[in-house]
C-alpha cells in the first residue's frame, strides 16, 4: 500500500464544501484507489461544529443519537449512542 498525502488550503468553519475541496486539491484518481478524510475536516466542511465553552458534550450526544445509553446507566466513561444507524462513543462527538 502506499499512501499519499494531498495538499489542500486550510479548512476552515464556512470555508467551502467537502465537495469543493477535493474538486481543488485533486485533480484525478486512479482506479482502485482509496480517499481518507478526516473527520475534522468533514465537520468543518458540513458545518457542524460548536464552540466548547458555549456547548454541552452530553445534549449534543443526546440531540445526534437516534439510541442513547448515558454514562451513569454503563460502566464506561462516556454515553454510548446510536447515531446514523451506528453504534459509537459519545455519537462520534469529541471535543477536538
């Protein structure tokens, strides 16, 4: 396998779409290859980020999971969520 990083602008809150991007900083793949994006820059492209002093972890998980078990229900640290028909940690919601 051989991975390659793609250079790109730097992604910012409001900066474009996902789809803009790539369109900028690809120009072809060939067959058979494989694209990794963070979720950091998937957020940041969608829009869907908070600032943290403004924002409560837990609603948030709350509001995203279509399933929410809370912390205190478990015996893990965090709540344990069903968010887009997946099972995840805090509905995929970290504090980065």
């Amino acid at each position: 396998m051989i991975v390659r990083p793609v250079a790109t602008a730097t992604v910012v809150l409001g900066g474009g779409t996902l789809p803009e991007l790539l369109d900028t900083a690809l120009s072809a793949m060939r067959e058979r290859s494989i694209l990794a994006v963070t979720s950091k820059v998937v957020s940041l492209c969608e829009g869907r980020v908070a600032p943290m002093d403004q924002t409560d972890k837990a609603s948030l998980v709350r509001q995203e999971s279509q399933r929410y078990l809370p912390a205190e229900a478990s015996r893990y640290e965090f709540e344990l969520a069903i968010a887009n028909n997946t099972l995840a940690p805090s509905a995929g919601i970290d504090a980065s």
